[in-house]
C-alpha cells in the first residue's frame, strides 16, 4: 500500500482511507470489526469517522460509528499504533447536536473529550472541521447562484475561525490530538486559516476533505493547486458519488438495504437524469477493459494529481475488497482518453 505525507503535519497515511460512515446505520459491530481487521490486513493505516455519524445522520445514530470503533479499541488497545485514526466536530444545523449551532471554541474542547470518551483512545491523530460556520458550496450547491460569498461577513467568519484555532492549539498542546483538517471548506476558508495560524503562531490545517469523483470535480483545478502548493493533503470522500458510480442505481434501481432506500438529510440531490446517463456511460467504459464501475471510479480518482488520500466506504467487506484491489490498477492512457471524453460530456452532471 503506497504511503503518501498528510499536508505538513510529519504523518504518512495509505492512500486509501477507511471511511465508517456507515457503522451504526446500515452495518453492525461485527461488520466494523471484519471491516478493521481486513483494512489493517491489506496494510491501510488510515481510518476516518465523525462524532455525526451513522448517516444518515439523526438522534438516534449519533455517535454510533466512533462507538463502535472504541468497542474495537477497548479490545485491541495495543494495536492502536497500527493507524491514523481522523474524526470531525459537525457543523451547525443539526438539533440534536450543541442545538445546531456554530463551531466556537467551547464545541470544540467539549465535542474532543466526547469524542475520545466514544473512541476509547487517548488522543486522536486528525481532528477535523466537518462543514465551517458559514454556507459553502457543498452538498448540491456548487451551482452559480445558490451561494451568496458576498452576503458573508468575512471579518466574523475569520474571528470565529481564530476562536477555533486557539480552542485545537489547546487540544494538541494536551495531546488530546495531535493536528487539525478542514472539510466541505473552499479555498478561501484554506487559505484564511493559513493566514491566522501563521499570524498567530498557532496549528496548521494538515488537510481537507472535500467531496471529489467522476460526477463531481467542482475541486479541480484551483482547490487542488492551492492544497499543493501550501501542502495541504487533499483528500476526497464519496468517490464513487454517494454509490452511484457503482453502477446500482441505474434507471432508479433501489436495492434492498441500500443507502438510497433510505431517507437522505440532503436528499437525493445526485439522482437526477443527467447522473444517471453518466454512470451508464462509465459503466460501459468500465465493462470494456474488464473493470468494475466502482474500480474505474476509484483507480481514476487515485490517479488525480494532487489527491493524497482517497475516502472509501462499504457495506460488506466483498465491497471493501473490490475497492482495495481499484488502487493497484492502472489506468492506461487509451482508458484515460475515454474518461476524459466522458467528463467534458457530463462536467457537472447533478
């Protein structure tokens, strides 16, 4: 497994990441655990989760996932070393969690000693902002209009940020973590924090994670020059857009115990005709040089130059081994060409 350095911060991770989103909703403990078990076994030493999840997100699943992975923890503390683990602070709009309110400095000492008492570990490697206080152009909403920057106060947002980067500057100094990321941020949130930590001489963002496939490269190319060139590791979740780019949605396919069979927060905002005539081309294209769609999605994904660490997910460790076995291929130029073809057919298909 190719290890690659996480921004400035001095750790190498895989570059493959283990996402959990789906522990505590659509998989059990003894799901996770396999789950655990078989990425360690491949050589993975990079594990992502959020106090949020399961998703979808709701009172009764918050927490689950960071739950389960202490359950792991508690029976296998000596083999914490083994990998990086990542969690998030959620941002503001769910009830259920500090009343939807921002992140502020307070929420962040809480939400880590929360989160350590779930993880059952002592500090936590990647502590990261799940969405900033201010609207970003994620989730469906990168489209022209359906943002207002200029309606945002910009000295407030860089006051909050501040706050919060002298709230983790007193979390890593107690070794309760040990470096921060961004999520779901834009290149101004970048580079703003950036900014007061070298004014201020306090953490530097290590990396961001931002949404990134074959349905949706709104990132590339001026997000991704900028992590590269501040060194800042860009890692992309949900490559394969949420499942689609597996190919089991097509034409409204709804399979038993799928993340689309159930209510979204977010709707199903990737369904849309437009999507669903993308994945079947790419489905052909995969088909063609005796891929899977979900292994073209991801080995695509990994190629990117100025990705660091690919987010991956699954429901069953079949799942989890078909995209594993993604990043040992390589895409040939012809492969490539095609991909490309398709991209420009569809660049913003949801």
């Amino acid at each position: 497994m190719k290890q690659v350095k996480l921004g400035q911060s001095g750790l190498e991770v895989t570059n493959v990441c283990l996402g959990t989103m789906t522990w505590g909703s659509q998989n059990s403990q003894q799901d996770a655990d396999a789950q655990i078990e078989y990425a360690l076994s491949e050589g993975i030493n990079f594990i992502d989760t959020a106090e949020m999840y399961a998703v979808p997100p709701s009172p009764e699943t918050y927490g689950k996932t960071e739950t389960m992975i202490g359950n792991w923890l508690s029976k296998n503390s000596h083999r914490r070393s083994e990998f990086i683990l990542a969690s998030k602070i959620a941002g503001n709009g769910l009830p259920w969690i500090r009343n939807g309110e921002d992140i502020t400095g307070e929420a962040i000492i809480k939400s880590v000693d929360d989160s350590l008492k779930r993880l059952q570990t002592d500090y936590i490697d990647l502590y990261q902002l799940h969405w900033p206080n201010r609207t970003s152009p994620h989730f469906s909403k990168h489209h022209v209009g359906m943002v207002k920057f200029s309606d945002v106060d910009a000295a407030e947002h860089s006051n909050q940020m501040l706050e919060i980067l002298q709230a983790l500057d007193s979390c890593i100094k107690a070794g309760k973590i040990r470096h921060f990321g961004l999520s779901d941020d834009t290149t101004w949130g970048i580079n703003e924090y950036l900014r007061l930590s070298e004014k201020h001489a306090l953490p530097r963002a290590a990396s961001i994670q931002n949404e990134f496939s074959l349905l949706h490269t709104k990132d590339w190319p001026y997000l991704v020059e900028n992590c590269v060139h501040e060194e800042v590791a860009y890692l992309p979740w949900s490559p394969l857009g949420g499942g689609v780019l597996s190919g089991k949605y097509i034409d409204g396919a709804r399979p038993a115990g799928s993340r689309w069979s159930k209510v979204q927060r977010n709707g199903l905002f990737r369904d849309s005709e437009m999507a669903n005539s993308a994945v079947k081309r790419y489905a052909e294209v995969a088909r063609k040089n005796d891929l899977t769609p979900s292994q073209l999605a991801l080995a695509w994904c990994a190629q990117v130059d100025g990705v660091t660490s690919t987010i991956i997910g699954a429901t069953s460790t079949a799942q989890l081994k078909e995209d594993i076995d993604a990043f040992d291929i390589t895409l040939s130029d012809d492969l490539l060409n095609d991909i490309n073809i398709l991209l420009q057919q569809y660049p913003m298909p949801f």
